[in-house]
C-alpha cells in the first residue's frame, strides 16, 4: 500500500547530516565563508589564553587570516612563529581555508 507517496522528485536516498550540510553549503557557495568563520571561532582555543587575550580582531581575505595583536612581543613570537600557526590551522581546517596569516 502506496499511502506516503513522494511526489516532490527530490532524492529518497537518507544522507547523514552533515554531508547533507556540507552539501548544502558547496551548492550555495557558502563553503569557503563557513570554513573562514570556524578558524575565528576557534582561534582562542588553538592559541590559548595568552595570545586570544592580546588578540583585538581576526578577519580573513583573499584566504589570508589578519590577526591584529595589543601585545609586541606577543605579536614578535607569533610572527616568528607563522608556519606553525598557518600549520595549526591547516590540520585543523585543511590546506585550503588560510593561505598566509598576516599580523597587524
């Protein structure tokens, strides 16, 4: 007995949720600004206390992340420091979401 029938012509394959959202997000073209906002949102956590204190913004273009640091010798330390920063997020987020991290 056909009582529920689907007539809508979307897919019926169930897909998990976030491949359902990761798709969602290619096919708006959402994907790389979701990606930007996530390196944001969890620049404190991957920096720790220290340096998310002595952090005033973040912002990213072109695929570069600019960090603007209070702090000189912080500022100093992470710029001496940059590949292991742009590695901390490339393992976290992959290669492509940050290109170059900037200080200010």
């Amino acid at each position: 007995m056909e009582r529920y029938k689907d007539h809508t012509g979307r897919k019926k394959e169930v897909a998990p949720l976030q491949e359902a959202f990761e798709e969602l997000l290619k096919t708006y073209r959402l994907k790389d600004k979701f990606d930007e906002r996530q390196v944001i949102q969890a620049w404190p956590e991957m920096m720790g206390n220290t340096v998310a204190r002595r952090t005033e913004s973040l912002y990213v273009r072109d695929k570069k992340l600019f960090v603007k640091i209070n702090s000189g010798p912080v500022k100093k330390e992470l710029s001496m420091n940059r590949s292991k920063v742009l590695e901390l997020i490339s393992n976290r987020f992959g290669d492509e979401v940050i290109l170059e991290v900037v200080f200010l």
